[in-house]
C-alpha cells in the first residue's frame, strides 16, 4: 500500500511538470515511447525518394522543375502542382487504380500505395501532422493500436476511392493519416472527462483536418472520396481502440473506488456499433470492389 501511494504521489508531481506546449493531452503521462510514428515516417521518406528516382523527369521531355537534382527532379507544374513524379511512375510503385485492382485482381495496391506520396508537399504535410498527432496518439494508447489505426484507415480510404472514382490513380497516406486525425476525434468525444483543455484539443485536430482535406482536395492528388474513406474508418476505430477504461480515469484522478464494469455504458454501445459498421462496411466494399465488372 505505500509504495503504491508512493507512486501517485510521485505520479501528481510529475503531471505536475509536463511541459506546457502539450496542448492536446494536457498534462497526462506518457504512457508509451514512440517508435513506430518515428518508422512511418522514415518509411514514408525513403518511399519518396525511391519514387522520385525512379520517375527520371528528364526523360519525359518536360520542362522539369529543380532541374539541377537530375533524377530527382520534379514534374512540371501543369503535371502535377504538389511537386512529385508522374501518374505512370505512381502507379508502378504500388498507387491504387480501382480498374487495374478490379480486373487484374491487384488487392496488394490497397496496401503499398499507403506509403506512396503525390509530392513533395504532401510527404511533408504528412510527416507534420505524424510529428505532432501521430507521435501523442502513440505515446498515450501505444504502438499496436496507433499501427492498426494507420493501416486500417488508410486501407479503407483506398477501397472507398476504388469504389467511388475507380479509373483515377491515388495514393492512400492521406487516408491513414487522416484516419489518426479521425480515431482522436472520437477519442475526445469518448474520453470528454479526460480533458483539461476541450476547447485546444479540438483545434489543434481540426487545423490539422482541414490542412490534409485541402491537401486531398488537389487535383492531381486524388478523389476526395479516399480522405473520407480514410476519415470514416478512423473515426470508427477510435471508438473500438481508443476508449479509456474507468481505471484509468481513476488512476489520474486518484481515488479509491472500485468499478464493476471496465468501461462505461457509452463507450461499450459506441465500441461495438463501430466495430459492426466497420466489419460490414469492409465486407462489402471488397465484394463491390473485387466483383465490379470490368468496363471500357
């Protein structure tokens, strides 16, 4: 008992000093160390320049942007504003084409185009937004559930934007960001009491929304179809993977009582409808999806 005591009051003391500028966790603990955001973001990077070396600008016959990174050049603007390759070279490295998946059966591309970007722009919006909500997300709820989330999301934007606009080649990191951006969504509405400061955490998500939806919405990028394929798979898995048990709540809160049931009722009711909406919701965008028939 006293060395449990012990560590709350150690715990209080160290809430106490959190450093000010967390403004979307407020003053609660780090719970985990962030290794798999850091590997995201490496992976994403290395994607990049594996994509841009393999575009080769120069031999398009453009007039390339940056000419003097040879290689790596960029595609004009009037190919592609984000400065990035072209669609052919997107679509060699994995990008999702909802014709190509349908007819020859390439599922694989829901997956590689996850770590493919259109530009530069968007890699570095991507690594901005990893930095600041992928890299809290992992520290207070952990490595597997941020990873499930990443890759869930985005697998569900991209089958989400095969459906909608299946002749249009995308990539799908904004999807799985945007299902982080998502899954805190639901986790603010799930967890209100946790929240010291409401009002900044949900201005820091929603700048960092609309600066991806604008990101999405360009036309070269993609159909905006993906983002809310993306946003829609996170928000459901936030309620199924983020919730905070009653424990919790009253390990920050330091009390004595005991609880009988592990959650709330809300968080049980949200938690379960989500994961139907979400099983059904997959279910049925790879049967359309992998039964579209091919068309001219």
């Amino acid at each position: 008992m006293e060395i449990e005591e012990e560590r709350q009051n150690n715990r209080v003391i160290t809430r106490g000093y959190m450093p000010s500028n967390i403004i979307m966790w407020d003053d609660l603990e780090i719970e985990w160390k962030s290794w798999i955001i850091p590997i995201i973001m490496m992976i994403n990077v290395i994607m990049f320049i594996i994509t841009m070396f393999n575009n080769k600008c120069y031999l398009h016959g453009g007039a390339c942007v940056m000419k003097f990174l040879g290689k790596f050049s960029f595609e004009p603007f009037s190919h592609n504003p984000l400065l990035g390759p072209s669609y052919q070279t997107l679509l060699k490295m994995g990008a999702i084409d909802g014709a190509t998946i349908a007819q020859h059966h390439q599922g694989w591309r829901l997956i590689t185009s996850i770590w493919l970007h259109t530009g530069l722009l968007h890699l570095l919006v991507t690594i901005f937004s990893l930095f600041f909500i992928g890299i809290r997300l992992e520290q207070q709820f952990g490595f597997v559930r941020t990873g499930v989330i990443y890759i869930i999301a985005g697998i569900g934007g991209n089958i989400v934007a095969c459906l909608f606009d299946p002749k249009h080649v995308s990539v799908g990191a904004s999807s799985a960001l945007l299902g982080l951006i998502a899954a805190m969504f639901s986790e603010l509405l799930t967890n209100w009491t946790t929240y010291a400061n409401k009002i900044a955490a949900g201005i820091t998500l929603s700048l960092s929304l609309i600066i991806n939806v604008v990101v999405a919405i360009v036309p070269y990028h993609g159909h905006i179809s993906h983002a809310l394929g993306g946003f829609m798979t996170g928000f459901l898995l936030g309620f199924v993977l983020l919730a905070r048990p009653k424990e919790w709540l009253t390990r920050q809160h330091i009390t004595s009582n005991v609880f009988k049931s592990k959650y709330k009722p809300h968080q049980y009711a949200l938690g379960v409808t989500s994961l139907v909406l979400l099983i059904i919701g997959y279910i049925l965008g790879l049967v359309m999806l992998f039964k579209a028939k091919p068309k001219n």
